[in-house]
C-alpha cells in the first residue's frame, strides 16, 4: 500500500502499520495517500477520525490527493466514522471484520487510549487496547492499519519514537515509519516530508533503500499545487541519499576531525564536545564513513542496518551491533 516512484509498496497488508512525527509533519497526509490511492485502483478504504478532524476536511483532502468522488459516496467503498465512545469504536471493530477493507486510516493512537480511560504510558492499558481494536482490525479484517500518532517531545525520548510506551513499538507488526517534514505544507503550495524507517518487521521495505543507517530513509512524499492542479507522490530514494536530519553537519565532522586524540566512542566524543548523543553519534559515524572511503588500509567497516529490539550501539561507531563493539572496530580505525 501506498507506492513509490519505483513500484514498491511502503505499507504492509493485514498488518499494524505506524506514521509518527511533530505536528504538520506531513502524517495525516501520507496516511490519506494511501487511502486516495486503494481507492483510485478499485480498492475500499476506513477512516476511523478519534483526531476529530471533521468529515469536511477529510473528503476535501482525498478529493485533493485524487480519490474518485464515486468511490467516496459509496459505503461499500469507503466509510468515514468519527466514534463517540469505545462501545462505538468497538462495533464499527466487529463491522470492520465483515467488511475487510483493503486499508484503514487509524488518527490517531493519541486519542485512541483515553477513549477506553487507558493510560499512553502503561504497557499493559496499551496492549489491552490494541487487543481490542488494532490488532483485529489488522488480523481479522485483514486491512493495512495505518495508525497516526505523535513524536515524543523530550530530547532523548524522541530517537526512541512515538510517545508514550515501549510497548507500541513491539506491537507493529508491518512497518513504522518517521515524518519529517521537508518543506512546509501551505494551501495552494503544497509542501513535502521525508520518511524513515524506524522499524521494519519483515524487512522487505528497508532491502529496498540505500545505504545503512539505523533509519533509512524509504522515500519524500511530496504534494505539489501548480496552476491549481494538485499531484503527489512518494519518491523512492536514490543510491546514497540520505534523510536530511540524518546527514551530519559539515562544521561537526570537521570538529570531530580536529579532535587529537581521535575520539575512540561515541561517549567520548560526547563528553569533549559537550553534544547530546544522537549529534556525536551521527557526526563520528560520518567522520569514521569518510575515513574509510579516503584513507587506504583503513580497516573500519560501517555498522549493519537496524538490529532486533535489545541490541545496542556499537561503542566506537555508534552504529547498532550485537555484541558492545563490531569485529572490525575491535582493531584500529587506521591503518599503522
């Protein structure tokens, strides 16, 4: 569901799939994409608005992303319920199962977990709620979920992902992916975001991107208004590129650089420059990457793509390993 420019899909069928980000990142709109698209080739499609975002604005964006109006007008095509209570959702649940509509547009898991009096940070009032709605709609209806929800807003909390629990991120069960926006989003412009992998549970979407940060990116969706004719698209990333909140700052690679001694971790690194992690982090992995690619004998090796949840950082690259160092950092970054 949801297609790139190079024909791969972003979202899994049948399973729990997540879009998170700051507010006007860009969610709503990626999310409704997938919808405007299933619809345009045939398919149906569920917009279930806990955001109460309004009927109005909902239709008015898929008639923008190019949904057929026939198909919005046709209940066994696409449904749009704005629940009152959790006995409500729960019926439209039970519906839904019958139904099995080829996507479904959950906005947002924030306003989910209150309607059923649970607490966002409790793993156990999340798991409960995600036995009763997410999860059936997923497995049983056999819908791609597109579920909305929000960046967290602490620091050192927001590399983690979404607010609240740990334990939404165990329950994805397609992929979750991060919305950065790019370029603002304005009526009549348009705007565009950037989309990384934070979790990929079969793989299938992250064999598809270049390179191997721990977040690659999967694609821009970019909306486009030119002579009030409105486009969009999700395209696929080319070799090399690169989310823009991951490349590491030129001035911070050459700090690292100047460094002497050379920093051996990424706490090392941290602790000198007086940086937060995620920044020594990215700027020393772009350091050792440019060591490697330009000194010859240099025995580093760049870390491997995201590992499964309880592995670590590598020690002296920063990069995600299984063991507290890579074989190959173990040994010097230079040749003698």
């Amino acid at each position: 569901m949801l297609t790139r420019s190079d024909g791969i899909g972003v979202f899994y069928r049948g399973q729990v799939n997540l879009v998170f980000g700051d507010p006007e990142s860009g969610k709503t709109w990626v999310a409704l994409a997938a919808v405007a698209e299933t619809l345009r080739d045939g398919g149906s499609a569920l917009v279930l608005d806990l955001d109460h975002n309004g009927i109005k604005g909902t239709i008015g964006r898929l008639l923008l992303l190019g949904a057929p109006s026939a198909a919005l007008t046709d209940q066994a095509r696409f449904r749009y319920v704005e629940p009152e209570d959790s006995a409500h959702l729960l019926d439209v649940v039970a519906d839904v199962i019958t139904w099995a509509p080829d996507v479904t547009v959950l906005d947002s898991i924030g306003e989910l977990l209150p309607l059923f009096g649970a607490n966002s940070n409790s793993p156990d009032d999340f798991t409960g709620v995600h036995s009763k709605v997410m999860k059936p709609l997923a497995m049983k209806a056999g819908t791609a979920l597109i579920a909305i929800d929000h960046l967290a807003k602490n620091s050192e909390s927001r590399a983690q992902g979404a607010t609240g629990t740990a334990a939404k991120r165990r329950a994805i069960g397609g992929v979750s992916l991060r919305v950065a926006v790019s370029e603002a989003y304005a009526p009549g412009r348009g705007g565009s975001s950037a989309l990384t992998i934070h979790k990929d549970r079969h793989g299938g979407l992250r064999a598809a991107c270049p390179g191997n940060d721990r977040e690659p990116l999967a694609g821009m969706f970019v909306l486009s208004t030119v002579n009030g004719v409105t486009t969009w698209s999700v395209r696929a990333p080319a070799d090399g590129e690169r989310a823009p909140d991951q490349t590491a700052d030129a001035a911070d690679v050459a700090a690292i650089a100047a460094l002497d001694p050379e920093p051996k971790t990424v706490e090392e690194a941290r602790q000198r420059l007086t940086w937060r992690k995620e920044r020594a982090a990215k700027a020393l992995k772009a350091y050792r990457d440019q060591q490697a690619s330009t000194v010859p004998g240099s025995r580093h090796i760049p870390g491997n793509r995201e590992p499964e949840p309880g592995t670590t950082l590598c020690t002296v690259c920063g990069q995600p390993s299984t063991f507290p160092t890579h074989p190959a950092c173990e040994q010097p970054t230079l040749a003698a």
